[in-house]
C-alpha cells in the first residue's frame, strides 16, 4: 500500500499488458494511474493526487478525504449535535 498526502493506494499489475495501475483508494472521487515500471506507477499515483488537489482548488471544491476521516468528522458532529441536545433539554426542564 502507497501513502501520499493522506490518499492511498494498492498497485496492481496487468499480466497481459504488463502495465503497472492503480486507483487512489480512500476517496469516492475517480483518480487513476498507470505506469510501465511499479517505479513510474508510484511515481504517477503522487503526479494523480497532486494533480486531483490542484483541480479541486481550480474549481474552489473541497477535495473528498479517506473515508476514515469521514467517519470520524461524523462522529465528532454527532457527538456535538447530541451534546448539545441534552444542554436544551436540561436548561428546558430547569425551566419548567
């Protein structure tokens, strides 16, 4: 497995085309690279995620992130979310 910037992959060689190819793994966004050497591959995999962060600046999106921090953004919402329902059921009740 290759890390760059917080984006991963799993190299993969094509037995037919002896092509070296990957996908960036964490994100729901398509980026996808290829290389004639694992070397070139890796190589392109960080070109691809350099490339997919530029893109996303161009067109002022915020770039999709691993899905494990998703999950943990999500969490953290939740928690805040239900924190702050209890302290409006308690001050609600404090005032009844």
């Amino acid at each position: 497995m290759l890390r760059y910037k917080g984006y991963t992959t799993i190299l993969q060689l094509d037995p037919n085309s002896r092509i070296w190819h990957g996908r960036v793994t964490n994100i729901q966004d398509v980026v996808a690279f290829e290389g004639r050497t694992q070397i070139e591959a890796e190589r392109e995999f960080r070109r691809s995620v350099d490339a997919y962060l530029n893109f996303c600046r161009v067109i002022e999106r915020i770039p999709d992130q691993s899905a494990f921090r998703h999950r943990a953004e999500s969490m953290n919402s939740a928690t805040e979310t239900r924190r702050g329902q209890d302290d409006n059921f308690d001050f609600l009740k404090n005032i009844g």
